[in-house]
C-alpha cells in the first residue's frame, strides 16, 4: 500500500472536518491529513478505481480517524462520506462493534504487515460476514504512518450458497422420487459432461452420483446410449425435444428397453430414461396369447381335419397286417413287409398321440406328465428329425445311466426334435457333428445336452433366442417360436433350458428334468450308447 502514501489528503487552510470538496467524486478524503503532503499524478485514477469495486476501502491515521473510505464503506456504515471522515469508530458504531474493529487495527499494527480475517459481527443493524484485509502505510522512510483496509461482505455469497445447497437438494428429492433415470449433461467442445443424476440413474449406471458427477459421459462405461452427441447437437439445433424408444444391453441384467426423452436447457441437455422391458415383455405376452389363441382355433381344425382320415389308415394298416399273415411269402419278404408295416404302425401312432396334443391346446386343458424313459423320447425324436440330420452330418449318442423322469411324452419329443434340426441346420457343410449326451445333475435332475459344432450364435442374440418370435432365418424359414415353446414346455414340467454358444465353434442346449423318486432304471444302459450314425 506504499502507493498510496503520495495522495494529497489535504485541504485549503480553514477547511472544517468532514467538508472537503473531493466528496462528491463518491469517496472522500479527510482534511490535513499527516500521511501524505505530496500530490501523485494518479490521484484521481486511485479514486475512480476504489469507487468502481465491490469492496469497503478506507484508510486511517495512528489514532483511529478515518481519511478515506469510499461509498461502499460508507454504506456499510450506515452514513455518508462526510459524516464518517475525520471520526473514529467509536463514534460511528456500539462500543462492542467499535472495540472488535480496534483490536483487528492494533493487531495489523503491532504485527506491522498485511493481515487476513474472517470476521462476523452487526454493522449499522445488518449482522454480516466479511473477509477483512488490513495492512500498515509507511512513509518513505519506512515509518508506519496509518493503516488501510479492505472488507469484502461474504453475506451474499453465503446466501446465494445457502440457495444453491437449498436449489440442489430440493432437485435430488424431486429426482429421485421420480421412476426415471434423470441426468443433466453440459455440452462442451468435445464431449458431454454429468452435471447431475439421481438416485435412479445412479442404479442405472451402478455407481454413486458423488464419482459420476463432474465425469464426462464417455468415461462411464456404457451410458452413451443415454445422450449420444450427434442426437443431441440435433436438439440443441432445432430446440426441438426427442423422444424415443432403445435397445441396450447392460452387464448383469441382459438386453433391456428404455424410453428416452431430451430437452435442451441453454447448454445442457437435460435425459430422462425409463426402463420399459416389463411393458415390452408385456405387450409381447398379449401378442403372443392373441397369435396362440389364433394358432389354437387353427389347431383344432386341423385335429378334426387329421383324425378322420388318420383313423382309416390305421384301420387299414390292421387289415393289411391281417392279410400279411394269412399270405405264404417267402421268409424274407414277410419279415421286410412286416417291418415296414409296423414303423408306418408306430408312424400313425405318433400323429395320433400329435392330434391329442393339438386338441388339448386348443381346448387349454391341463398336461399330463407321467414317468418316462428319457432315452426311448430322444431316439423317437431322433426318428422324427433324421430327415434333417442324415443329409447335414453324423450324430453321436452318447447316453449315460438315468432313472425315470417326470415328463409328457409328446412334448419332451417336441421339445428335442426342434432341438435336433435347429443343430443339424447349424452345422457346417463338411465335418459337421451332433452329439446327444445325457447324464445326472445332482441327484434331483438328470440333463440332456444338444451339442453342434455349427456356426454358433452372436453374443448380441444369445439373451433373446426363448424370446418369442425371435429369429434371425431368413423370412419364411423360422417363426420364432421354436425355442420359445420349447422353454415354455420345460418350464412347465419343472425342469430349465439353458444355451451357451460361441460364435464360429458351436452350440450347447441343455436340458434339465426331475427325475421320478423310484430310484434308478432296472434294465442296462441304452444299447445305442455310444453308437454313430455316419
């Protein structure tokens, strides 16, 4: 504060206290000042610039008068210019206000050097918080000859603080009773910043608002699905909100459906994201209930269409059997005749037992389990895909001992055959291989695994192939309902399907069903263990 020492304090002789004419510039300086006898070419500068801060600048002589103060000081004080220049303290507040002020001045006096303070006091009724600075004025000859001082009033500061601590957290409460995933980004040269995010988003991202906030967008793994740039430079364009619907996939929680909505606030992008799989899943249910309900009036046409002529053919078949008989063949004639008598027998069976199951589902009545060989369903079911497999590669059956299980004929077959050509059209055109594996999972469960060694399936559609109508066969070739009722059929007998696959090297689907509480099969393993059909 040396640069001070040269402004002219003084007045023209007989000038009273309190009366000079540099008042009216909005600071005054007091009358026959001691601290400087000299005129500086920056006097006016000095009072122009003291004027034009936020500040309280003053200046005192040794014994406490004022001879300066500019018209922020003053208005702290309650009073004008002129009233202030020339008194002390005492005279311009209480005696408590007064005597804290003093013993901050004779502390920057005795301390000779600037000192900082925060200081909370009443000044004119007003209670405020300053940030006070004073120092000493020496004159050229290092003598202290008064000091300055500098109180910056933080009350505002601390109110806006207040507000904003006040603002934020009536956000978070509002936020976070919210069922969306809130986030208010900043846009910025190069990227998107998280300002704030709720407790929802917070769950949504897994991990705390406190080390997301301030992070840029692209830090957190995936979220660029909340607010990508160029979607958002689109809203801040147009000033248009967006509002769509998105497919993610999140670690742990598999592939989900948000509904997202973006609005421009300035330079912030404020996204709502709502998390609509069960709505999706939902609607998806009814789609499928409405096809189904249409799928079963169609099957109970085709039931009553199948039956009638399904039972001539089996009369037939008895009749020819009958005749066979009573026919001299020869030895081997009969015996080949014999036998494809009985497969077309077994064959009319099986479209037999189909129209059962096409009439139960279109009448919705209840499924039958009873205990089964798993291993006679698996080599029907063999039987009814070996159409499909024969022409695409080998399979190799390699059955383990099992005891009964709990199961319906009919669907478990269903179930597997589906399995079986979903394999065989997977396969390679050379080298491919299906092998059937059965074995114990605990001692409640036995499993079925179908595995291929075929193209496999991307990891992005390995979540959704039970989803219903899924497909990614060319249009025409699949529905997508397949692997849906298969683990619908396996579900409702008690049991899990399961799939795991890579890309390029192959599939497993694996089946599992309780087993009867009987203990285990009296006969042998099965005889076509092991054996491999080229």
């Amino acid at each position: 504060m040396r640069g001070v020492v040269g402004i002219d304090c003084g007045m023209s002789n007989g000038s009273e206290p309190g009366t000079g004419s540099d008042s009216g510039s909005g600071g005054g300086l007091a009358p026959q000042s001691t601290l400087a006898p000299t005129d500086l070419p920056y006097r006016d500068l000095f009072l122009s610039l003291v004027e034009e801060l936020p500040e309280a600048i003053f200046i005192k002589d040794l014994q406490g008068r004022y001879l300066f103060i500019n018209e922020v000081g003053a208005r702290y004080l309650g009073k004008p210019v002129e009233e202030i220049l020339g008194r002390k303290d005492a005279d311009l507040m209480s005696l408590e206000e007064a005597q804290n002020t003093l013993e901050f001045d004779r502390q920057t006096l005795l301390a000779g050097r600037t000192l900082h303070a925060e200081v909370h006091e009443v000044l004119a009724g007003v209670p405020r918080e300053w940030l006070s600075t004073k120092g000493v004025i020496r004159r050229e000859d290092g003598q202290v000859v008064g000091l300055f001082g500098i109180a910056r009033d933080l009350s505002p500061h601390r109110r806006d603080e207040e507000a904003r601590r006040h603002s934020e957290a009536l956000f978070r409460a509002a936020a976070s009773s919210s069922f969306d995933a809130f986030f208010l980004l900043r846009g910025e040269q190069a990227q998107l910043r998280l300002l704030r995010l709720n407790a929802h988003a917070e769950r949504l991202l897994g991990g705390a608002a406190a080390d997301l906030e301030g992070h840029p967008l692209l830090e957190v793994p995936h979220a660029a699905f909340i607010a990508p740039r160029a979607l958002c430079d689109e809203v801040w364009r147009t000033g248009v909100p967006h509002d769509d619907e998105v497919e993610q996939a999140l670690p742990g929680r598999g592939r989900r459906w948000f509904r997202r909505q973006l609005s421009a606030v300035g330079d912030c992008m404020a996204v709502t994201v709502r998390d609509i799989t069960e709505q999706r899943e939902n609607q998806m249910r009814l789609r499928l209930n409405e096809r189904m309900a249409s799928i079963g009036m169609l099957a109970a046409g085709v039931a009553h269409e199948i039956n009638n002529p399904l039972a001539f053919v089996s009369s037939n078949l008895s009749f020819i059997g009958g005749e066979l008989r009573r026919m001299e063949l020869p030895r081997d004639d009969s015996r080949e005749l014999m036998d494809a008598l009985r497969e077309a027998r077994e064959g009319a069976e099986r479209m037999r037992l189909i129209v059962e199951s096409l009439r139960a589902l279109s009448r919705g009545d209840p499924v039958n389990t009873h205990p089964l060989d798993l291993h006679e369903v698996l080599e029907n079911s063999v039987h009814l895909a070996w159409s499909r497999l024969r022409s695409r590669g080998r399979l190799v059956r390699d059955y383990g001992e099992l005891p009964l299980v709990l199961g319906n004929s009919v669907q478990l077959a269903q179930v597997f055959t589906n399995l079986l050509i979903n394999a065989a059209q997977a396969l390679p055109k050379q080298g491919g291989e299906i092998r059937l594996v059965t074995h114990m999972h605990g001692s409640s469960q036995v499993v079925v695994e179908v595995r291929d060694n075929g193209c496999g399936i991307p990891q992005e559609n390995l979540e959704r192939v039970f989803e219903p109508f899924f497909t990614t066969k060319p249009v025409g070739e699949g529905t997508g309902l397949g692997l849906s009722i298969s683990h619908d059929i396996i579900r409702g007998l008690g049991g899990s399907i399961s799939v795991d696959s890579v890309e390029g090297q192959g599939s497993i689907f694996r089946v599992f069903l309780p087993v009867v509480d009987t203990g285990p099969l009296e006969k042998p393993p099965h005889e076509a263990s092991l054996r491999q059909f080229a």
